[in-house]
C-alpha cells in the first residue's frame, strides 16, 4: 500500500500530466498521402445470384451457358452496387430466364442521363452467391444451389428495363430496344445488401503490379501486367472478387461458409450516413420494385435523410481543394461508379467550369473544361479527359481533370480503447465534371425543383485503375492504357452499420502509429524525465 507521502508524490504526478497535456499544442488531424489513383477502375464488384419463382422454381435461361457456350444457365450477374436502391435486370435477362412483369406497372428512375422508365417484375426470390472465377464448377449446380448461392431474398421485385420510353405509357421505341438489348446490364442494389457484409477482394489485381524488379507504385500499360507463362488458369485470379457474408453487426449472423476466406480484420473505416430516395421515385399501376437506402460519406442530403437523428450530420465529408479553394460536401458512396464523378455547382466554386464554346458543352461531342478566364483546364502531366459514362436513363458525354487534393476521411482505433479520425489524402486525384439530379418533388407536376448530388466516390478509389479518355474507346487499345496499383488489398460494405471497411496494400501504404499513442508516449517520456530531474 502507498504511504501517504507516495500517494501524495503519485498525486501531483497526475496534475502535473493533466497541466503538460493540457498545454501542448493540439496536434493537426493525422494525414496518410496515399499513391495516385487514375479515372475509371480497372473492375468493379459483381455478385452471381439465382431467381426463384413464387412456387419456389428455380429460372433457368435455355441455350445459354454461364461460359458462353450452349446449355442451360441459372445464373444470373449483376453489379453489387451500393449507389443503386433498387434492383435492376436487363430486359433480355429477364426474357431469356421467363421472369413475368406485371402488366401496366412502371417504375420511374434517374441515372447519369436522365429519367428513364421500367417494367416491374413479378415477385421472385433471389439468392445471391460470390463473385470468384475460381469457384465456377460450383455455379449452375442444382445440387448445391442452397450452399452456394447461400443468401436468400424473399419476396422481391426488379425493375426490369430501361424500356427505352421517355414518359409514362409511352410506346416503346424498337430503335432503343435494340440499343438496350445491347448494352443493358443487370444491378443488385443495396435491397440485396440487407444485414450482410460484401467484402472486395483486390489482391489478385494488386499482384500484378507486385512482380520482382518492378515498383509496385509506378503507372504501368495493362498488357505488361499479364505473363500467362503459368497458363490460363491464372486468368481467374485478375479479377475484383466479392465475398458475401451475414454481417457480424446483424442479428444471429451465420459464421462464413467453410469454402469461404475468413473474415479480415481491418485497418480502418469510413462512416456513411444513410439516405433513403425511395419517395423520389414514382410507381404507377402496382406495387414498387424493392427499394432501400444509400450510403453517403458526409451527412445525407436533408430531403432524404434516413434518419435525421442518428448523427450523421456530425461525420464528415469530402473535401476538395483546387484553385485555392477548400470544400467539404456529402458524396454517395456508389460501388457501382468505375468514376468519381464532381458537380458542375461545386466545381465552379473552385473556378471549373464547361467551356461557353459551341460544341465544347456538358454532353456535346467535345465536352471541355475551363477556368473563369475561359482557358482550358489541364497540362501534359496531368491532362483533361473526357469519357461517354453510361448508366440508368442512358449515356452522357463529359470532362474531367485532376484536382489538386482530395481528401477522404477515415477512422481508426487509436491504440487505447478509442478510435481516431484521419485523412486519406490522394494528390492529383481524376474527377468527372457532371450533374446526377433528381427530381425533389416527383408528385408535384407543375416544379421543377431537383436535388442534384454534390459528388460520387467510385471505384477508381479503390480498385486499381486505368487512365481513359475517349468518347468512344477502342477495345483494342485497352491493354496499352496507364494502370497503377491499388492502395486497398481488401475493401468491405458493412449494411448494418454503413461502414466501408479498408485494408491497405502493404506495398503502397505505410501506416503510422496512432496520434494518441504517439501522444502519450511523448508525455511518459516528458514525466519520466521530470521525475529523474
């Protein structure tokens, strides 16, 4: 037992620790400047899945074959896409798996070009399986469609299109039933997403850029990433795999599946605040197809707002600085972007605008950007691009450039029980210039009052990424375009909680101590060297 003498010495020890950590300067948020990322991801996360009618009849798609030959595939891919509140398969999918839409029945929604209108389809369940082309002898398998299509759905709606009409009962163009057709694409939006965990595995990717005698930071041409000199087979590991589990923050999770990796352990995350746009949609004649929420970093646009109270108002959000200018706004969080996508009205804030020429404008066939002096943004280092993106209610034509700072903020623990927030800085970081609006009163006919997204975060973020620019892309010439590394070997979707969980690439990332460790270590220095004083 302490004297009373030592008591009283161990007493002005603490004060006099309390007065020196009150008195130091406050220590500047911890910055991590990450390695350059580049304008579109080289892959984006995907799921497989299986539909089951109401008599719980699995669909199948006669004539086709999950590897392209012929047979019989009950298989069906999607994008796994946390910017989509819905869930969205291609009219031919749905033709080619007999899945029924209700007659009469639209859903309205907006994409990178505008409205656009959908069929509904009949109720089905949906059981989604992982995303791993290692895995392919397991799919199309009756045998085993309940383990590994193993996260089921019930009782769900698609939106089946686009149609290709632009207004309400409108008659269909056969013209853009061909473009569809040709192009459409199916999606699994955050209503698949309900208490699991998606976690995004970059590593095959990554270890491309990882090969002796080469620097794992450096842009490299795609084509000189490739040695097939182990065979094909080690084409199934160049791929953005996803793992679906039940979430650990959901109720009575089921442990992973015993073919599955186990689940990481992470080094930080970013928190997202939840936004519903469900009552920005419009249904007509039926029930809506499944609709849920979307993750934004920063607080959720006031009008859809999941949960004022929750305190997502209090996170932070990105923030920008370009032209000597420094903005923090809310972006979605969209898995589904290959892009970061900036808007035009935060954009001319920091001096970025669309040219004022003729044919030089948002969606013409030379979109350009300039500064308020009208020159063109850009330099040979570090060029302006423009890219056609494409997307629900069609394709648009737009320009980017590379911002000075972008700035993504994350959370750690901080060594002591805590957690601290620090910025994930990416220099000289690729932002399209485009407005995604939605129209904010859709049952008021006579406004024209829209909500416009301050920002997308995609997944050039995160996956490796490619630089691209072209209105029209040649496919031959893909494999000779810059790519650079990722700074994420794994990257997560936790739905219960809205966190996107990170784990960094060892090769790229080097992560410094906690602030508060380093902080109280100083202090046990300084007090050590007091008391030996």
């Amino acid at each position: 037992m302490l004297s009373t003498q030592h008591r009283l010495s161990a007493y002005a020890l603490a004060t006099a620790a309390l007065s020196l950590l009150l008195t130091l300067p406050a220590v500047a948020q911890p910055r991590l400047e990450l390695n350059q990322i580049l304008v579109g991801s080289l892959d984006q996360p995907r799921a497989r899945a299986i539909l089951r009618d109401t008599s719980g009849n699995v669909l199948d798609a006669p004539g086709l074959d999950i590897l392209g030959g012929s047979g019989t595939t009950y298989t069906v891919e999607g994008f796994y896409d946390t910017g989509a509140g819905t869930i969205l398969l291609g009219p031919t999918t749905a033709a080619n798996f007999g899945l029924g839409t209700v007659p009469g029945a639209t859903f309205a929604d907006v994409g990178v070009g505008g409205l656009d209108f959908f069929d509904i389809s009949d109720t089905i369940d949906i059981q989604l399986a992982d995303y791993d082309n290692s895995r392919y002898a397991q799919l199309d398998n009756p045998a085993t469609f309940n383990s590994v299509y193993n996260h089921p759905f019930s009782g769900v709606r698609a939106a089946v299109g686009p149609r290709g009409d632009h207004a309400v009962g409108a008659d269909v163009d056969p013209i853009d039933q061909i473009i569809n057709a040709t192009s459409e694409f199916n999606v699994f939006g955050t209503p698949l997403m309900k208490d699991k965990l998606a976690v995004f595995d970059n590593r095959g990717l990554n270890a491309l850029f990882e090969t002796p005698g080469n620097d794992p930071k450096a842009i490299r041409d795609f084509t000189s990433l490739i040695n097939l000199d182990g065979g094909l087979d080690n084409l199934q590991n160049l791929q953005l795999k996803t793992f679906i589990y039940d979430s650990p923050n959901a109720a009575s999770p089921r442990p992973p599946a015993a073919d599955q990796p186990a689940i990481p352990v992470f080094d930080a995350k970013i928190k997202t605040d939840y936004a519903d746009f469900s009552n920005l949609t419009t249904t007509t004649g039926g029930a809506p197809p499944a609709l849920a929420h979307n993750p934004f970093v920063g607080p959720a646009p006031a009008l859809a707002d999941e949960n004022p109270n929750d305190g997502g108002q209090n996170l932070p959000g990105i923030t920008i600085t370009q032209g000597g200018v420094t903005t923090e706004t809310s972006w979605l969080y969209d898995t589904g972007a290959a892009a970061s996508i900036w808007s035009q009205a935060i954009a001319q804030q920091h001096g970025v605008f669309y040219s004022s020429e003729p044919g030089k404008g948002l969606g013409s066939n030379n979109p350009t950007l300039v500064d308020a002096n009208g020159n063109e943004l850009g330099n040979d280092d570090l060029p302006q691009f423009q890219l056609q993106i494409g997307g629900v209610g069609g394709t648009l034509n737009i320009a980017g450039f590379f911002v000075e700072e972008l700035i993504v903020p994350a959370f750690r623990d901080d060594g002591h029980g805590g957690e601290e927030q620090f910025d994930m800085v990416f220099k000289d970081a690729p932002l399209l210039i485009a407005d995604i609006s939605i129209d904010a009163t859709p049952d008021d006919l006579t406004d024209t009052q829209t909500f416009t997204l301050e920002g997308v975060l995609g997944m050039n973020t995160f996956a490796p990424s490619l630089f691209l620019s072209g209105l029209s892309l040649d496919p031959s010439a893909l494999g000779s375009l810059p790519t650079l590394n990722s700074n994420f070997d794994l990257f997560a979707f936790d739905e219960p909680t809205g966190d996107v969980l990170l784990k960094f690439n060892p090769d790229l990332v080097t992560i410094p101590e906690p602030t508060a460790g380093l902080l109280l270590a100083s202090l046990s220095l300084i007090l050590l060297k007091r008391r030996k004083g």
